[in-house]
C-alpha cells in the first residue's frame, strides 16, 4: 500500500501540468483520456474547490495535498484560516512546501502522514478537502471514517474524485493504466453509489458531476 502512495510523487511535475492544463500536450491529455475541454475544465475546477466558503476563517485540512498546484493559491485568499495539508508523499511535501514559499504562504502547515491513520483529534477541523484523492488511496474504507472522524459536527467535507460510468474512454484509461501503474487504487465509485454512500454517512451531502469527476459537498 506504501508503494501505492508514493508512486505518485515520483510524477509530480507532469502532475501540475495535468491539474493546471499548462500547455498542449497537457490540454490534449485532459480532452482525449478525461473528456475535459477548455469549459469543461473550468467546471471541473469550480466543482472541485464548491465546498469551501470564500470567506472561511475556520480549521481547514487538506488531504491529499499534492503539489499543492490548485489548492495553495486558494489559500492566498483565506486570511483568517488555519491550514493543515497532509500527504503521505515526501515528494509532493516537499513540492508543495515550495510552491507555498514561492506564494509567500508561509503559516500553512506541511504534515507527512497517512490517511488511514490521521494524526488528528476528534472533530479538530472546521473543514476537511480531499481534490482528487478517494481513487487514489489504497484503504478507502479507513479514509472515508478518519475525515469523518476528525471533522466537527456541521462541519463540511468536499472535494472531487474519479468516479466510473461516465465515460467510457476514461474508465479504460483508468482500468488499463491509471489502476494497473499504482496511479489509482480500485475499487471506484459510480456516481450513484458515492451519492448514496456520502448520504448515508453524512447529515447532508450534494454531488454532482463534470464527466468523470464526481464532486461533492457534505455537512457533517
């Protein structure tokens, strides 16, 4: 399972183009494997980061961080927020660590660890992001109980995650390559189970969908 984490980090750099859709070859891989146009994207990002009141001035923690390449600079906006970013690979730790310096983002807190096993107390966090993690870690059920466990009671858990079913060009890719390289760890979510699984869980949840990224929006 370690190896599932880490392999990730080995690929950082091609990472920040994917998220960011940084130039043509990242641009083409979003169309052709995830279905992602230019407005689709948009959508995506705007799907990713709904759950996170513009004003928030909470506890926030962030898990996977990665790169930190889309969630950092959202952070440059909450001045009175308190942010925790886990992740269990050093390299993408220490490329968020960076790009954090680079933002001058300097109060945000860098913390290896693993999901599975937050390093957290009971309902600790305000808040609680996960953009693009749920397909990628390799205990799911443990994931989903400990951001359960250390969000507050009314606090809000969103984020995006792979879901299959929607495309099937991108369920091949994941099953083919994304799966078989450590990238993404199976099982997946259809967008009917997530929505029933996050409802059974939380007191209130919302997802919704840009082709095969689910987003979603719970209240604890």
């Amino acid at each position: 399972m370690n190896n599932a984490y880490q392999v990730v980090g080995q690929l950082s750099t091609f990472f920040d183009r994917m998220m960011t859709s940084a130039d043509l070859p990242a641009q083409l891989a979003l169309k052709t494997f995830w279905g992602l146009d230019d407005d689709a994207y948009q959508k995506f990002l705007a799907q990713a980061f709904a759950g996170l009141p513009k004003n928030f001035s909470g506890r926030l923690l962030e898990v996977p961080v990665g790169t930190g390449v889309l969630s950092l600079p959202v952070y440059k906006e909450l001045d009175g927020a308190e942010v925790f970013c886990l992740d269990y690979s050093d390299k993408m730790l220490e490329a968020a660590r960076e790009r954090a310096n680079q933002l001058n983002l300097h109060d945000v807190k860098f913390i290896q660890g693993d999901v599975a096993r937050l390093p957290f107390e009971d309902d600790f966090f305000d808040l609680v992001l996960s953009v693009n993690g749920f397909h990628a870690f390799p205990d799911k059920i443990s994931a989903w109980a400990q951001t359960y466990r250390v969000l507050k009671p009314g606090g809000i858990f969103c984020g995006c995650m792979y879901v299959k079913g929607e495309n099937s060009r991108t369920d091949i890719f994941v099953e083919q390559f994304c799966d078989r390289q450590g990238f993404f760890y199976p099982p997946h979510e259809t967008l009917a189970s997530l929505k029933n699984f996050l409802n059974d869980i939380y007191s209130r949840a919302e997802v919704t969908n840009v082709e095969s990224f689910a987003g979603f929006v719970c209240i604890k």
